[in-house]
C-alpha cells in the first residue's frame, strides 16, 4: 500500500541553496525541514509550496544528468504581475523557456527554468 507521494528534487551540491532561494522568491513558499550530512551537504528537505511538499537532497553520487525542462512545477497564479515577476526572479541566471505572454491557452503564462536547472510553469488562468 502507498501512504504518500511527493516531487522530488535531487540536487548535486546546492540543494540548500535552491529551497532557500525558492523559499525567499516564491510566495509563501517555507523550508519544511532540512537534514544535513556530516559533509554539510543535504541528507534530506522538504519545502512547501502552496500546499505542495516537494522532497529534496543533494545525492551523494555525482550524476552524468541533472533536471530537464519536460518536469516542472506548475504554479497558478492571480495577477498578470505575478506571472512577470516570478518568471523574472525564477529565470534570472537560468533561462525563459517561454517568455510571459498570452499564448491562447490563458490570460498569461511564463516558463523558466532557474539557475540550478529546475523548470516552473507559471499561470494565470
């Protein structure tokens, strides 16, 4: 039997860096919890956002592969501004995959992917 299920972010060394900067850009987004291994690194987080908890750690092997644009967080929105502004913080160091614009599909709607790789949809419906 399954008893939960949640995202998961697997990091290679900046995982704290990542659910502090999330948490200080994204509203009311919050560090959860945070597990450190003796190197300093992240044994295990969560952080929430807007209700959904999303798991995270720095994996202890170095990987060939890290985050691709195809999974994201989608993030739903109230204000055209809103859209603005975190695809502007979220792709600041990273890149705008889909620039904040009417598309046809909503009023207003954002891709990026941040500076550790991790891609955000952000919509106003």
């Amino acid at each position: 039997m399954i008893t939960a299920a949640a995202p998961f972010l697997m990091f290679q060394g900046k995982c704290e860096d990542a659910l502090t900067f999330y948490a200080g850009t994204i509203p009311g987004a919050r560090i959860v919890s945070l597990d450190r291994k003796p190197d300093g690194t992240v044994a295990m987080a969560r952080l929430s956002v807007a209700g959904l908890e999303i798991m995270a750690n720095d994996s202890p092997p170095v990987h060939a592969f890290d985050f691709t644009p195809s999974t994201s967080t989608f993030l739903i929105v109230d204000k055209a501004e809103d859209v603005d502004a975190l695809a502007a913080a979220l792709g600041e160091g990273g890149r705008l995959l889909m620039p904040p614009d009417d598309y046809g599909f909503s009023q207003r709607f954002g891709w990026a992917q941040d500076r550790f790789g991790v891609s955000w949809q952000i919509n106003l419906p």
